[in-house]
C-alpha cells in the first residue's frame, strides 16, 4: 500500500510564492507519474502540472511560466514551486502518484490561499 503525503499550503499575497510537496512512502512507493492537481468548490480536480520518473513534464495553460514541478527519484517526493501567485490560483491542491508497480494514491489534500 501505498501512502501519499502533502505540505507547503497556506496563505500567501498575489505575486507571492509557495513551494507544495509531495512524498509517496510505504511498499513499492517509487514513483512512475506524479500530478498535481486542483479543486475549488463545486468544480471538477483540475490537473496543474505532472512530471514523469524520467523528468518530462506537463503543465496547464494558466499555470505555465509560474509553477515549476520537480521530481526526486531517491526520496519519491514531488515539489510544486508556484510563484507569481493569483488569487485566482486560491484552490485544495491534490497530489496524485502512480507508481512504478501500477498503485494509484491520492494525498488528503492542502489548501493554498491567495489573497492580500
């Protein structure tokens, strides 16, 4: 089984950064994709930005300049640098891994506020 744990959400000012981590522990836990992903209330989880093993990455149109998704292999963690904040970017973000081995696992979720 594998578990999946976020961090780095909280408040921060438009045109402000924070740096979202992701890291996948238990039985065969090395990851083979990771995303984040997105919700506000009464919307459908938006992708955000996903990142291959190998480092290929994929990044939404209104994210894309901004946020930076990091990969290390050696700790099975996920970065998400997001900077030049908008309110708009004001959302739960969700990390979902695939492993290596085919587990699919989703984190609890952390709530990013932008707003001055």
């Amino acid at each position: 089984q594998v578990q999946v744990a976020e961090s780095g959400g909280g408040l921060a000012q438009p045109g402000g950064s924070l740096t979202l981590s992701c890291a996948a522990s238990g039985r065969s836990a090395e990851i083979y994709v990771a995303g984040w992903y997105r919700q506000t209330s009464g919307q459908q989880r938006k992708l955000v930005a996903a990142i291959t093993r190998a480092g290929n990455t994929n990044y939404a149109d209104s994210v894309t300049g901004r946020f930076t998704i990091s990969i290390d292999n050696s700790k099975n963690t996920v970065k998400l640098q997001m900077n030049s904040l908008k309110p708009e970017d004001t959302a739960v973000y969700y990390c979902n891994v695939m492993t290596v081995t085919g587990t699919d696992a989703w984190g609890q979720g952390t709530q990013v506020t932008v707003s001055s």
